[in-house]
C-alpha cells in the first residue's frame, strides 16, 4: 500500500490491469506502456487519488478512458492509444495520444481537461 511508482514498460506482460490497482492509495505513476496488456483500462483504477502520471500507450486495451480516472485531481499526464483513423481506446482527457503499428506515432494535445467538465 506504500507503493508510489511502479514502471513496467517494455516488460512482456500480459493480460488485464488488475483492479486492485485502485487500491494503492499512494500510487503516483503507473507506466504499462509497451507491454501485452489488454482489455479495458478498470474503472476502480481511479481510486488511487494520487496519481498523477498514466501510461497506456503502446499496448492493446480498448474501449474508454474511465471518466473518474480523467477527474483526478493530480492527474498531470495520461498517454494512451487514442489518435488515428481507428484508435484503440477513446479518451476525453490524454494529454498524450499514440498509435501503434504500421505507423507508430505520438501527438501531444491540451493539458488534462478541466475536471467535471463535459463536452457537448
């Protein structure tokens, strides 16, 4: 539960985010990026309220970004696979989105939204 920074990037993980994740109160940087990791980003991840940097990039996760993980209010940096004609993940608040393969790019956009606040 002390735990504030874990990085596993470029590991030959595989599987899904476990949900007990959410559960390190301390945790400050998760970095997955690069990895096997798959499924849906859970939602319980954004009980851990300190976070402030999220790296999913470079991985095979779909769906959405979990909306509570955007309301952080710590969050600083998210990155995942959100950019392209057919992107893996769909995110409201990345501040940085990748595509993988053929043609592996990054784009930085804005600044994390602004919490609670909704697109129309």
């Amino acid at each position: 539960k002390s735990l504030k920074e874990l990085h596993l990037y470029g590991n030959y993980l595989q599987g899904e985010i476990p949900q007990e994740m959410g559960d390190l109160p301390n945790l400050e940087v998760l970095d997955v990026s690069f990895t096997y990791m798959e499924g849906l980003v859970p939602s319980r991840l954004a009980n851990a309220k300190q976070l402030r940097e999220v790296y999913l990039d470079n991985c095979n996760f779909v769906g959405r970004i979990p909306a509570g993980l955007c309301k952080l209010k710590n969050l600083q940096a998210l990155s995942a696979d959100c950019l392209g004609r057919n992107p893996e993940v769909t995110c409201e608040c990345c501040t940085i989105c990748c595509q993988g393969m053929p043609d592996p790019k990054c784009k930085e956009m804005k600044s994390v939204a602004k919490k609670g606040a909704t697109k129309k």
